[in-house]
C-alpha cells in the first residue's frame, strides 16, 4: 500500500471518529464532520441511517440484513499476534488487498461508531418507555459486539439504564398498559419499582407487579441452570453397603481379586464381591440467607433472594430468609416465592445488623449443619458488635459465607475495615459473580 492510500484510508477513519466525539460531548450538529462522515459512509456503501442517532440498530439491521454478521464481535481487541495489517496472501496483489484492509478498518469504525452513539448519547430530559426499550435493544447489540452475551447489565451500562429509568415518567407509563408493555425488565426498571411501589395503585400496581414477575422468573431460569439437583448429606460409613447389583463396585472388586487371577486359565476367579456404601444422614441442612435490604444492595438482594428459593426447593434442604435495615423481618413463611419476597422489602433506610442477628442467631440449632450467608456492604451502624457476633457465628462451627455483592459480574463497594477482619479470621468477603455463591453453597451441601 503507498502512503497516500495509507493517510486515505486513515484520515477517513479519523473523521468518522471525530465526528463520534463531537457527538458525545455536545451533541449538536458540526456541518463539516456530518458532510465528510456522510461521504466516507457512502463511499462504503453503507446506510446513512448508521450517522442518525435516532435510528435503532434494530431498524438498521432490518433494512440492511447483511449488517448483523458484521456486528457481533466488532468490539473485540484482536488476539494478541494477529493484527488488522496482515501481510496479503500469496497471490493476491499488494496494491489490491492493502486496499481491502484499509477499506475494512474504516468500514468497522463506521459501525462501531453507530453502536457507541446509540449507547452513550442519550440526551437529557424525559424518557419514553419506548426510548427505554430503544436503548435497551441497542445495548443488547453493544454487549453482542462486545464479545459479551446480551441481557443483564452491569458497570457503566447499568448505570446509563439506571439514569434513563430515572428520568422516565415511570408511574404515567405504568398506569397506560399498552406503554407498560413496551418496558423490558432489567435490575435497574425492577429496583425502581421496588422503590416506588408503595405509591402505586390499581393498574399501575398490577404493570408493576407483572415486570417483578417476569424478571424473576427470567433470572430464576439462569439460576437454576447453574444450580442443579444436588444429593444433600454425607455418606453414613456405619451403615452396611446393600448387596445388590446396583452398587456393586466393579473396580474395587477386580483390584482385590487380582491373586486369583489363573494364567492358565485366562480367568479371574472372585471369592468376594465389594459393594459400594450409599446410605446417607438424613439431617436436613439448614440454609439462613441475610439479606441487607438497604438500596445499595438491591442487585445482591434480587439475585440472592432468587437463590435462596431455588435451593428451597431442593430435597432435605432447610431455608430461612431475613431481610434488615433499621429492623429485621423474617421472610422465611415466603422464602419459596422470591415474588412475594420482593414485594416485602422495603429498599433504603440504614442498616443494623444486630436486628438481623437476633433473628438468625436463634435458628442456629445445629452449628455443624447450618450455613450463615450474610450479604451486606457492611457499612453498619454498630460494626464491632456486628463483627463480634458473626465471628460468635464462626467459632459456633456454622459455615459462615460473608457475601458484599452478587450480580451478574463487576465488584461493589465493601466496608475496607469488615472485610479485612473477615478476611483475618478466614472468611473472606464473597463478592463478583453470583456463580461463585453457587459453588460455595453446593460445596457445604454435598
């Protein structure tokens, strides 16, 4: 490729990408950016639709099919070695296939700047349940770019969702079915109706209550891909193993037979068959999940809650919830329907964790077969006392799982002075992806 083409296919690039920037930090049209960047996407022979930040990129991949092929994956940093420069294959003119690269490379920031406008720009003001849904279809395609799996969404996207949920007149478009239908429920929509759901009545309610529903039942879904049926207990080593052909252990079997093996005979003679032992202690474990329910928490508080229903379901498995603030509720009578639990929670206030101790530390009849899962930013108002009576926990011989966030990836922020003092005597914060919790709760119940 000779230099000019070289700044050719360069300087058209940096066009398009200045004009993405004049965009984002003033979002007023600069006459000259928006003629050349619509001369560069022509030259392509792409959509202009791709420069009108109105325009969806579900709109856009309906009148150009072709362009959902070059979208998923478009943001993903090349593997480390490979390079967009390739040298041209054998056979191929330099001349033409430089060219071809060149003209990828400006065709791809032509299409990465659509979807970084869509998703960033988005303006002041009110918002429409159908600018909500708009956007949350474009973060979908974002997040497909990305590398990443289309849905929850956390980090700066749950923050640009959470700010346009804010600005959106959330209780007009609740009590206007056909506008309710419009609305996708996400962590950021189901935390606002948590919030506002003592101010809504009658039609409005019932929109409300059916968004909950939905995402509970989606997350649910996921959860329980992840959680699958576990035998709960310890094998009973005091129990005789049953004699029948089912558990016969075939490898222990020959291994002890192998003196009795004929040379001449070509055969293995058995004097005794071995068995495997399958009886279990039927003590049901006992699962006690406190969930902070101040507003900070309400992503960990969702998930957990969530979870905490599904393990209820699991055979000789005992579950009790308490959700606190300034006081301590039980939940346990509902722990099988995370709806209702939700329904329950009040978000926001403070926090005091010796409301929620005094309703957990009596359900700890058992130490030995009880897990402890608090989850907390652990910003108390009485910390040492808190700290004191889980660290009574742990010495009791409860498992003890100190959870800061579970969401669907990311980290959140955890008082520096619990986690270090949990973390000393070995019981470290849990906090990223609520797969992590999973295992650890599998890990006690088997």
């Amino acid at each position: 490729m000779t230099d000019s083409m070289i700044n050719y296919h360069e300087n058209r690039r940096q066009v398009l990408y200045w004009r993405l920037l004049a965009r984002l930090f003033d979002g007023q049209e600069q006459a000259t950016l928006e003629r050349t960047s619509m001369a560069v996407v022509d030259e392509l022979g792409l959509p202009a639709a791709l420069l009108d930040p109105a325009v969806s990129i579900d709109t856009v991949v309906q009148r150009f099919p072709e362009l959902a092929d070059e979208l998923p994956g478009l943001l993903v940093p090349p593997a480390e070695g490979e390079s967009a420069d390739e040298q041209p294959a054998a056979g191929d003119s330099a001349g033409e296939s430089s060219v071809q690269v060149g003209g990828d490379e400006v065709r791809r920031a032509a299409l990465a700047s659509k979807l970084l406008l869509n998703i960033f720009a988005t303006g002041s003001g009110d918002v429409s349940a159908g600018q909500l849904a708009g956007w949350q279809s474009d973060a979908g395609w974002y997040q497909q770019a990305c590398g990443a799996t289309p849905g929850r969404r956390d980090g700066v996207l749950g923050t640009i969702e959470a700010d346009l949920v804010r600005r959106m007149r959330l209780r007009e478009v609740l009590a206007d079915p056909a506008l309710a239908r419009q609305l996708t429920p996400s962590m950021s929509l189901i935390e606002q109706l948590l919030r506002d759901k003592s101010n809504l009545s009658g039609v409005a309610l019932a929109n409300a209550k059916a968004l909950i529903r939905r995402f509970v039942d989606e997350v649910a879904e996921v959860l329980k891909t992840q959680v699958q049926q576990t035998s709960v207990g310890t094998i009973d080593r005091s129990v005789p193993p049953k004699r029948v052909f089912r558990n016969l252990d075939l490898n222990r079997t020959i291994w002890k037979n192998l003196p009795n093996w004929s040379p001449q005979d070509e055969r293995l003679y058995v004097d005794r068959l071995y068995y495997k032992q399958t009886a279990k202690r039927t003590t049901p474990a006992r699962m006690i999940v406190v969930v902070d329910q101040s507003g900070s928490m309400v992503d960990a508080m969702v998930n957990c809650t969530i979870l905490a229903s599904i393990f209820a379901g699991l055979p000789k498995v005992d579950v009790h919830l308490v959700a606190y603030d300034t006081r301590a509720l039980d939940l346990t009578p509902w722990v099988h329907d995370p709806f209702e639990v939700l329904l329950r929670t009040q978000l926001g206030g403070g926090t005091d964790g010796m409301a929620a101790l005094e309703l957990a530390r009596p359900k700890i009849a058992d130490p030995r077969n009880t897990v402890l899962v608090w989850i907390s930013d652990f910003y108390e108002w009485k910390s040492q006392e808190v700290f004191n009576g889980l660290q009574a926990v742990h010495r009791s011989g409860a498992r003890l799982i100190p959870v800061g966030s579970v969401s669907s990836g990311g980290q959140q922020s955890v008082n520096p002075w619990f986690r270090q003092r949990l973390k000393d005597q070995g019981t470290p914060v849990l906090s990223g992806h609520v797969r992590k919790l999973v295992v650890e709760l599998k890990n006690f119940l088997t």
